[in-house]
C-alpha cells in the first residue's frame, strides 16, 4: 500500500506557499508539484528514500548473486558485482551469505542499514581470512586441535 498526497501543488506554490508546501513533504507520501508543463514532482524527506534505494541495491546484487550460484561452472568474480568478494568463499558459504543478507535487508525497512552494514562487515572478514592460505588452514583444522601460535 502507497500512501500518496492529499494536494497536488504548483511549481508557483514553492515560492509563495513554501512553508506549507515543506510540511506537506514532511507528511507519509511526500508532497507532489506540477510543473508548469504538466511534469509532476514528488518531494520527500531524502533519509527514507536512500534507505530505501540502498536496500533495494542490495536485494539486487543478492538475486545476482543467487543467479550465479544456479551454475555449476566457475564464475569470474566481476560477475558479482558489488558483492565480488564473495567469490572467493566455498558455494556452501555464498549461499549462507545471500540468505543471511536477505533476511537482514528485510529486517532493516523498518530499522535502518546498520545491521546489513554489520553483516558486510563480517562476512568480508571471513572473505579475507579464507583468501589466506595459512589462516584458512588454521580455521578449517580439527577444531579439538590447540590453535598453534595462540597464547592464552
């Protein structure tokens, strides 16, 4: 469901009516200004607007990334897009990846991009940590195994 404007303003409005027409923006669904030419304008606070473009952006690159994952054959990592550091993790790990981030990009509509930016952040760590060999080594060995060179 879309909420949309209750008054349909002038481009004219803006300079004599601007206080009103910028409350009206303020209110769900914005403030719509026609131009002169009969072009139409929505104004909106940017904040929801950047959120919202920015999870959308990121749905996107997790359909790609899904798409990706549907081929058996290697894939180059600019295939991925904004996600290509997920190229170097295990199919098993991209998949958990793409779920987690969906779900979490879900989640932030309503409460903001601080999760999903946590989950970037996190998985990227473990991208780096699997791009090194001996680190990889270290993490995938018998986990009933000491962790050599760790002091306590």
């Amino acid at each position: 469901m879309t909420i949309t404007p209750d008054t349909l303003y002038q481009a004219t409005d803006l300079a004599r009516r601007h206080r009103e027409v910028m409350d009206a923006a303020r209110r769900p669904g914005g403030a719509i200004i026609r131009d002169r030419g009969g072009e139409s304008f929505l104004l909106t606070p940017a904040a929801p607007v950047s959120r919202d473009h920015y999870l959308l952006e990121g749905l996107r690159a997790a359909v790609q990334v899904l798409n990706l994952l549907r081929s058996e054959e290697p894939r180059d990592s600019v295939l991925y897009g904004s996600l290509s550091w997920l190229s170097v993790l295990p199919r098993e790990d991209q998949q958990q990846f793409v779920w987690e981030y969906v779900r979490v990009l879900q989640a932030a509509s309503g409460t903001g991009v601080d999760a999903v930016e946590q989950l970037l952040y996190e998985w990227q760590q473990t991208a780096r940590a699997w791009v090194d060999e001996d680190l990889r080594a270290e993490l995938s060995s018998d986990l009933d195994e000491p962790l050599r060179d760790a002091e306590l």
